[in-house]
C-alpha cells in the first residue's frame, strides 16, 4: 500500500506530495510519523494508492500512525486544497487549522482515571474501621475516583480489592471546559415571523440566507430551531459566534435544549479541553460545534445547517497565516453538505446586504422586537456644549440623570467605550514628550490599577514616569480616558453602587468572561462598563439605560470602513437596552451631534445608512465596487523588509504596468504603523476593479522567498493600520 503524505513542515520548499510505502492498514486522514531527511516527522496522509511512480526499492516506509483514527476526514482533507490554492499558502499549515495545536506537538491526549465500585456488599473484618467507612462510602455514592478514595481511606482501598469487595476500572475522562454552564431550557413558542423565517430558510433554494433582524428580534431561536431540525434530520450543526465572551452565553441555551451534545472550541480553553471537545465532535458523540471564527474547521460531517452570529464583525477575518475570510470557508462546507449559511445580523455589512439586495443571498427581515417591545429612544447629548458649560467629566448631565434614576428604580446600565486602561496617552506638558513602546511605533496606555504603562499592540510593561525622561519635568498629563478612568468616575460618583469592567484586562482566563456577565446577569452589579465585548448578543433583561461615551472615537479613523463600524457599534450597544417590559433609554455622547452616521443610528435606519454609505463607496470605488489588495513585508531589520519591498513591488509593477487600467491606485509606502512587536512594516497598497488579477497578484508574490522577511497577501483587510 502507498500513501501519499504532506509532511507537516510549513514551507514552500517542501509543500507537495511524498509518495511512503505502509505495511499497515491507514486511512486518508490519519497522522503518521515518517521519515524525513535525516530525522523523522509528522505527516498526513492525504490519499491511499495501489502504486507509486517510484521504485517500490526507493520508497521510505511509515514508522507509525500517530493515532488509532483519522484526524481528517475526507471533507476537511477537499476543504484543505480548496484553501490552500485560494490563498496561496503551503498545504501543511490549511491542514493545521483543523487540529488543535497541541495535538501536533503530542502535549495532550485522551486523559484516563481509575474509578472504584463496589461489586460485593461482603461485611468487613471487626478490626477494619476504615474498610468499613470505605464500603459505606461506595455504598452510598456507586462509585468514586479510586485515588480520592484512597486519600480518604488509605491502604484500605487496596485491601478491599484483594478481598473482590471492591473493584477498579480504568476510564477515559473528558475535561468540559464549562461543566457550570448549564441552562433552563423552556419552550417557546414562535412568534409568526420567526415562523415565517424558518420556513423561508427551509424553501429558498439559494445557499446562503442573511437573516437581517433588529436587536432583541429574535434570531437567536430561530437558529436554535433550524439547528433542532438539523438535528432530527441525524445531521450536525456549526454555530459561529464573534467573541469568546458570547460562547458561554450562548453554550448554555444550546445544553439547555440538546444537552451534551453542544461541543465548544475556541482560543480560551486549555488544550486538554480543547482535545476533548474536538475529539467529542470527531467521534459523533456530539453533534453541534459552537465557538469563534475557528470553529469553522470543527471535524463534524454530515452539517445540516451553519450559522454564523454577527455576521458583520471584523473577527471572521483572520489575521494571521492563512489569512482567510471565515464567510468564505463557511459557503465551502454548506455547499459540500449541500446545506444553509444562515448570516444574522442587526447590522450586516454593507458588502452582505448588497449582494442580498442583488439576489445572490437570500434576504429575510425581522423589523420588530418580540412582542412589539419598542426600541429604546436614542438621545445624541452634545458634549461640546457640557464642555462650555465647565463639565469636565466623561458623563454629560442627562447621563448622570439617567444613572441616578437607573439605580434608584433597582435597574441596571450598561456604559460602552471602546478603550481601555486609565488614559490613552501620557504626556510632558512642558516638552510635549509622549511616552511610547520601544517594540512598536504606538504611545502607551497607562493602567492606575496596575501603575504601570502597557502596550496594547504588543503587550509589554513599563514603570510609570515619576517624571519626562527628556526635560526631567514632573508636569506630566494623562490625556484621554479608557475603561478604568470611568470605572473610577462612577466610583466617586455613585459609591454605594456595584460596577464591574469588562475588557481585555480584567477578562484572563477562559471563564473571564462567563463570570462578569453572570454576575451582571445575577444583578451583583448595577453598572457594567466595558469595550466592545459588551456591544453584541447579550440579553440582559434588567439593563434600561445604556450609555455610549465618545461615539465619535471610530468615526474618524483613516478607514473607508470607519463610518459603517461606527453605526455597528452604536446600534448593537443601543441594543442592550430595554429587552424586557421597561421601555430603555440610550444616551448617546458626542462632539459631532450632526454627523449623519449617528442620525441613523440613533433612528435605527439601517436602510437610510446603507444607501447613503453604498452611494458613498460607488462615488469613491470602495469596496464592494472595487478590492483592496495589501501586499504587507515585515522584519526584525530595516534593510531586509525594505530589501523584500524592492523585489516585491518589482515584480508588482510589471503587473501593474500590463494591466494599468484594472488599477485605482498602486503604490509602496511604510504601512501606517511602521513597527509592531519589534518588527518594521512596510506595504504595497492597491485597489483593483479587476478580481482576475488576484490570482496574478498572489503568483507574483508567492515567487518571492526572501530568508529573513514575511511577505503575505490581504483581500479588504479589516485592519488598515
């Protein structure tokens, strides 16, 4: 028998086909040990043959398969190719994406304990006090976990067994990374729309389904009930959600309804519980994957249907190598199954929508809350005039009018602003000095809880300055203000209140998350204060004022990109409020009270927002009327990215050149922060009318191999910077 085997080595030089003889059954799929040059390696088995084109007296033969199954099956293995040629990277590091990490390195596998029973109910000896208390222990519970039994009941235990009153019995464990989250599952009835919904999604013979609904519209039992159908059917479901923080949230109605078998996979857990879970998904024992943009790749077969949450959100792009769009991978595997995308979103992106609009997607509005709640009213508060009048705080009045009244009726509130720490900036009032990391071409964050200042690119420490490293000044400012500047304000403001923070700081750990928002959810907190973690998908049926401090942060960033986030953010986060019987109220804080991104979004006119942003992007030949296509280099040296640049963008302008006419803009440039984690960037920057040339453009790219530089390709990169 011969394999064909891609050795998991991550480069170009060897991304191909090894033809390996076995002397030993394997399936394609399955992970061998080979070997390989003058040492051996791990492979995968991509094909099972009769023959080779080599000499049966050449071939090397498979050491050994690394397990007793196949870690690939055959769709992941179709998935992998289709990847790999879309985006121009080497095989090994597609197929990568479908493990978890540590399985490759061999640090976690299945994790087995002995557990203790009773068999014989055999009275002990006169003189065995502590066999007697063990018997009565498994009496009264079954069994237990033979090495807690025997630090409760020491040298008894094995007594016990010799006598055959006891016996042992090796079992495999699973971790469950979240054995707490467990829900209420209480059938609802749906709503005629939500009825009308999941017969539309059953009938369209279209593949993909945007499902565009209000907040609080109730698209998330829609997709609990297209997933139960899927289901009965005997298929599997994916289930894609945009934060970490939404998983336990969403976990939890997904084991209230189907029980165990919701598996979850994202970057939180530890690897032994993300083993396990993608093993559970492997084997069928469960059937529902949920998590964040890589639970795309979760080795369920047979999907009947995958939903992806908050379609809109900037984290389905991957940001790293493959650098791949989840939408894209998504519409692979629906139609492989020959099943339904379903998109949702409040807020869908601009690109989304017109191809619904366009017919391509299948377009199914809900533009009403359950039960006809209304939406909560939206003021736009002018923080200039709060400025005249001497109010120095992040809170205008109506805001700390709203708060007073919010606690005193025993309500909550939810404040958004999308910036941690203390203060964006330290500064030297008297030399203008910025404090910035050595490591990357950003001004620090100063943390009062920690006294220290951080790198949010990166996330070096340093000591707080005591004074201006350039003029010895003590004058030093702190401008701007973050997440725990506010949570101090509130503090002063309002003591007796309970507030808690949610952002990147004080949610470590793969329960950070699941345990602010449960006590939000148990109301031991009145007031939640977060970034955007706090925006989308939460249902907090208490939360009646919402408050959004300095709206204008994302309006005005250098990103054609800026005015659609800006109307997300602003729409999802009024969204919290007011879910329940009372009404809710949104303060929206702003320097800009007349720009028309937050005139829509305080009317919550999604369509008056689109057609004047698509009108926008057609007069400028902004996506989707046209492709920005990133050519980014980085390296520890100047000289070697900018060496890199040279052959790079060489090679570039021929294309270039060739086909000018297909080209809005074409140039080289230092990308907009010129050094991240030590490393300098710089980037080839075009916009395309032509999508042809994409292939051209990653041909040209991929042929260059420079020794000490990263060269990679971005399709719209969700990041300009």
């Amino acid at each position: 028998m011969i394999c064909e085997v891609i050795v998991d080595i991550a480069h170009s030089d060897v991304d191909k086909i090894f033809d390996y003889a076995c002397d030993f059954p394997v399936e394609a799929g399955t992970r061998v040990a080979v070997p390989f040059g003058r040492s051996a390696a791990t492979g995968f088995v991509m094909r099972v043959k009769d023959s080779s084109d080599y000499p049966a007296e050449k071939l090397k033969k498979i050491y050994r398969a690394e397990e007793d199954f196949p870690a690939l099956n055959a769709e992941c293995l179709a998935l992998a190719h289709t990847i790999a040629a879309r985006y121009r990277v080497p095989m090994a590091l597609v197929l990568r994406l479908f493990l978890p990490a540590e399985m490759r390195t061999g640090k976690v596998g299945e994790t087995y304990r002995t557990f203790a029973r009773l068999v014989s109910d055999m009275p002990p000896a006169k003189n065995a006090p502590q066999q007697a208390a063990c018997l009565a222990f498994l009496k009264e519970n079954g069994e237990a976990d033979a090495a807690i039994l025997r630090k409760m009941f020491g040298a008894a235990v094995n007594a016990l067994v010799k006598k055959g009153a006891v016996a042992l019995e090796r079992r495999r464990v699973l971790r469950d990374p979240y054995r707490g989250v467990e829900g209420e599952y209480r059938p609802r009835a749906l709503t005629p729309a939500q009825s009308a919904a999941v017969t539309r999604v059953g009938e369209t013979q279209k593949t993909v389904v945007l499902l565009h609904g209000v907040t609080g519209s109730g698209k998330t039992e829609i997709y609990l009930t297209l997933i139960a159908q899927a289901l009965e059917r005997g298929q599997t479901a994916l289930f894609l959600v945009p934060e970490i923080s939404l998983t336990p949230q969403m976990l939890s109605q997904l084991r209230a309804r189907f029980g165990s078998a919701a598996a979850i996979l994202h970057s939180g857990l530890s690897a032994g519980e993300r083993f396990d879970e993608w093993h559970r998904l492997r084997e069928g024992t469960a059937r529902i994957a949920i998590g964040a943009r890589s639970a795309i790749f979760a080795p369920v077969e047979n999907v009947g249907v995958i939903v992806i949450d908050e379609e809109h959100d900037g984290s389905y792009l991957s940001e790293s190598s493959p650098r791949y769009n989840t939408l894209d991978v998504a519409c692979l595997r629906a139609e492989y199954n020959g099943c339904k995308l379903v998109l949702g979103s409040a807020t869908p992106s601009v690109e989304t929508y017109r191809r619904a609009k366009e017919g391509e997607f299948e377009l199914i509005t809900l533009p009403d809350r359950i039960n006809a709640r209304p939406l909560p009213d939206v003021r736009i508060v002018d923080m200039r005039r709060e400025v005249r009048r001497g109010n120095a705080s992040p809170f205008s009045v109506a805001l700390c009018e709203g708060l007073e009244n919010c606690l005193r009726e025993g309500q909550q509130a939810i404040l958004f602003l999308n910036r941690r720490g203390f203060a964006q900036t330290v500064l030297c009032r008297d030399c203008g000095y910025v404090a910035k990391c050595e490591h990357c071409d950003v001004a620090l964050t100063y943390h009062s809880e920690e006294n220290c200042l951080k790198c949010h690119y990166c996330g070096t420490r340093y000591k707080m300055l005591t004074a201006c490293p350039e003029c010895g000044s003590a004058h030093i400012y702190y401008a701007g203000t973050g997440t725990q500047r506010v949570v101090g304000e509130l503090k002063k403001l309002y003591p007796s209140a309970r507030i808690l923070r949610m952002d990147n700081d004080t949610t470590s750990g793969k329960e950070g998350h699941y345990r602010i928002l449960k006590k939000f959810a148990d109301r031991e907190a009145d007031i939640l204060v977060g970034t955007q973690m706090v925006a989308k998908g939460h249902d907090f049926p208490l939360v009646t004022l919402v408050g959004i401090l300095d709206a204008d942060m994302s309006l005005h960033f250098p990103d054609y990109r800026s005015g659609e986030r800006t109307f997300q953010l602003v729409t999802q986060v009024a969204g919290r409020s007011g879910r329940a019987e009372k009404k809710g109220d949104v303060i929206l804080q702003t320097y800009d009270p007349e720009n028309y991104i937050l005139r829509f979004a305080a009317a919550y006119d999604y369509e008056g927002f689109y057609r004047h942003e698509i009108a926008l992007r057609a007069a400028a030949m902004f996506p989707p009327f046209a492709r920005i296509v990133r050519v980014m280099i980085t390296s520890d040296k100047d000289a070697d990215a900018l060496e890199a640049l040279r052959e790079v963008y060489g090679r570039l302008q021929k294309l270039y050149e060739a086909h000018t006419g297909d080209f809005l803009f074409f140039n080289r440039m230092h990308a907009p922060i010129r050094r991240i984690q030590g490393k300098f960037r710089y980037q080839v920057l075009m916009r395309l009318t032509a999508e042809k040339l994409l292939e051209n453009i990653y041909d040209e790219v991929s042929a260059v191999r420079p020794k000490n530089a990263l060269v990679y390709v971005e399709e719209n990169p969700s990041n300009l910077s």
